[in-house]
C-alpha cells in the first residue's frame, strides 16, 4: 500500500501537527506496513524543520515537495506559476511518468487522504482567497484526475463564500470515496452540494490520539514553578476576525486570568505558546498580566508534550481550539474563548457533548470569566463528563480504519 495525506500544515503550529499525527495513526492502524508520502502546504518564509515532530514520532514517512510554492513572490508571478501548475496537472495522467517527484508518488499511490482542519473554505469571499483554496487543493486534485481513490478525514466544510469555492469542493467531495465531516453543519454542507452515499459524522480527528504523559513536571522545575500547584494555561491565538483587535482579545483574557486568581483556585499562571504565530500576541498577554519570562512557555513541545503540560494544570482557557482539544485528552477541563473566525469550537465542542465549554467572544469578558467560575465549581462533573467524551470520539474514529480498507477494497 502507498498512501498520500495531502492538505498537511507544518508542525510550527501544533494543533495542525496533532491532526497530522492524528491521520497517520488511522493509516498505520488500516494499513501497518503502508509507505506513506506527505503533500506539505508551502510556507512563505520556509521552516528549516517543518515536521521535526511528525518525523521523531514516524520516521518512515516521506516528506515530498508541495505542488505549489509562492515564495512571497508579486501577485502576476503567483499568478503565472499557478497557471503553469494547472497546466500540469491537466497533462498529469496515470501511465505517464513525471519528472514532479511529488506527482510521480501520486501516479503510484493506492490512496489519498485529505487531513483533518480547516481546509475547506473561502471565508475571505475575494479572489485571493479563491486562488489559497485552489492552491490547497492541487494535490488532492492530482489524485482524483488519475482516479485514485480519495478520503477527506476530520474535514470542516465550508463557509463557501464564492461559488468556485463551492463549486470546486462539490467537485471534490463527489469524487471522493469517502467525506469524514467533523460537526453537523460541514455534513450539511457536504449534503447541500453533493448527496454523498458515505458520508459519515465524526468527531474531530486529534480526538483520536493516545498520548503518553511525558516531561511536564521537569519543565515546570527547570523554570523554577510548582508542577503540583493549582495552575492556570493561557493560550492565546492571533487568528482573529477582521473586526477583533488584538489589544482587545489580550484585554479579555488579562480580565478572565485576573478573575480567576481572584478565586483563590489558582496559584500560578502559565502562558503557552502552541502555534509559532502567536509568540508576539502570547508575549504581549504575559506582559499585560505582569509576569516574568519563566511563566510564558515557548518550548518547542509536540502535541504529547503539550497535553502533558496540560494535563498537570487544573484548567486551559484557550482561542486556540486544538490546545483545547489536548488539554481534554489529559482529562483537563478546558474552556475555548473562540474568537470565531469560524464555526469550528461551536460546531466540535458541540459534536462531543461539551458546548457548555464554548465562549465567543463577542459575549465579554465578565461572561467568559462567569463561565470559567461556573465549570471551576462543577469541576469533579466536568473531569467525568471530559472523560467519557473523549473515550465515545476515540471509539468513533477507530471506524475510520474499516472505512479505509473499504475504500481500497482490503478486508
């Protein structure tokens, strides 16, 4: 078996890295002796290491060149390779060999699979954001023009704000084998474009790790902070609407970080960097909150790491959904300050049974601190009702493997 996992970000931001993981686990429990190519999207500038984690945990995958990359350069240069790359894949044909590395490891694969994420959507509404989702596309594309058999896991659908974005993922999702939507309003969108026979709901993907606790307590020690003591994580994202200043979701989460220490819950704060686009925002966070460097927290950690961390604190309040995610894999209450930039924290908290956990950030900062207090008070209820939310997701998401050899016709 040859399988490509197409649609991956790199690891620089760990939410996207845990769906990455997340994908290769489904694969390698369907297929154990499958080789196994990643697509990466193309970053401006590049990472010297852009999955250093994904390789340290399976290091037999193949990393292959992205089909597309920009290099930052002006919008008609952009404009002429994406020309050049579509003409190639109009040529791309599965008795032919190609030069592409990349497209040659597709003519041979057996599978392609899109991962999990927010891969699917033009929310800007504007050409450019049509022209980033063809671009994301273009392997996926490659491999369903040859016919090769496609799966979209753990995917949010839509919001369409164009008709070539909807246009194009009905194209996808009707050639695709199989559509793995992560809440119920992607599957309404899958149903709205294209009445897909296997369609199946499930939950977001990462949910399906199992993650060894590892290394949170020396972390702490070599800062100098208390493991054992009652702590408080911060994640703060810097992908925020268009009409959210920055300065205002630092302010909302200074207010529900002071009202919380004023409980007399928490003896300490910590503030983590999860994604290495939100460093400057996460320092401007420990900044306003008065904190020394030791409580910001910008290890290079991977996602069992991070849990981990997570894990020994008593609650995250986080706009980063995935930090989310891991904290509720170690048992954490987590609680997500969305900033809504789309559906996502409504729309998975909700599938798993825990939308009480969900804030937008639009109801305030009192709101959200209210509602951090109120799940401090029910803390023993939440842990169980995280528990058994995490252990019905996984069950779910270990169909996905029967789905798989299904597809390919392995029993």
């Amino acid at each position: 078996m040859r399988i490509v996992l197409v649609n991956v970000s790199p690891d620089s931001n760990r939410g996207a890295c845990a769906l990455t993981w997340a994908s290769l686990d489904l694969v390698f429990k369907a297929f154990p002796r499958a080789s196994v190519a990643i697509v990466p999207i193309a970053l401006t500038p590049p990472e010297a290491a852009p999955f250093r984690h994904t390789l340290r945990r399976y290091p037999d995958v193949e990393i292959l060149p992205p089909l597309f990359d920009g290099g930052g350069k002006p919008a008609f240069v952009l404009l002429s390779r994406l020309a050049r790359s579509l003409a190639e894949l109009v040529r791309f044909g599965r008795n032919r060999h190609n030069r592409n590395r990349t497209l040659e490891w597709i003519r041979n694969c057996d599978l392609a699979i899109s991962i999990g994420g927010v891969n699917f959507q033009t929310y800007s509404g504007t050409l450019r954001g049509d022209l980033r989702f063809v671009i994301r596309q273009l392997a996926l594309l490659a491999a369903q023009k040859i016919d090769v058999p496609s799966v979209l896991i753990g995917a949010q659908i839509g919001p369409f704000a164009t008709r070539l974005g909807s246009a194009l993922f009905g194209r996808l999702a009707k050639k695709a084998a199989a559509v793995f939507p992560r809440d119920r309003v992607s599957a309404s969108e899958v149903q709205k474009l294209v009445t897909h026979p296997r369609s199946i709901l499930m939950p977001d993907s990462a949910l399906v790790l199992e993650l060894s606790p590892s290394g949170a307590a020396d972390l702490f020690e070599r800062r100098g902070l208390d493991a054992k003591a009652a702590t408080l994580a911060l994640v703060i994202s810097s992908a925020l609407r268009p009409d959210e200043r920055s300065d205002a979701h630092v302010a909302l989460f200074v207010h529900v970080a002071r009202r919380l220490m004023e409980s007399g819950r928490f003896a300490q704060i910590v503030v983590v960097v999860q994604s290495a686009e939100d460093r400057d925002i996460s320092i401007e966070l420990v900044q306003n909150l008065r904190l020394d460097a030791r409580f910001l927290i910008d290890d290079d950690l991977d996602p069992a790491q991070l849990s981990s961390l997570y894990g020994v604190c008593r609650m995250l309040v986080s706009s980063r959904l995935h930090a989310a995610l891991l904290s509720l894999l170690a048992g954490t209450p987590a609680v997500s300050i969305a900033p809504e930039v789309t559906f996502k924290e409504q729309a998975v908290l909700d599938l798993i049974g825990l939308e009480s956990l969900y804030v937008p950030t639009r109801l305030g900062a009192d709101r959200a601190a209210e509602i951090c207090l109120a799940v401090l008070t029910e803390e023993d209820r939440y842990r169980q009702a995280i528990a058994t939310a995490a252990e019905n997701a996984r069950a779910q998401l270990n169909e996905v493997p029967h789905h798989l050899r299904e597809v390919v016709g392995h029993s």
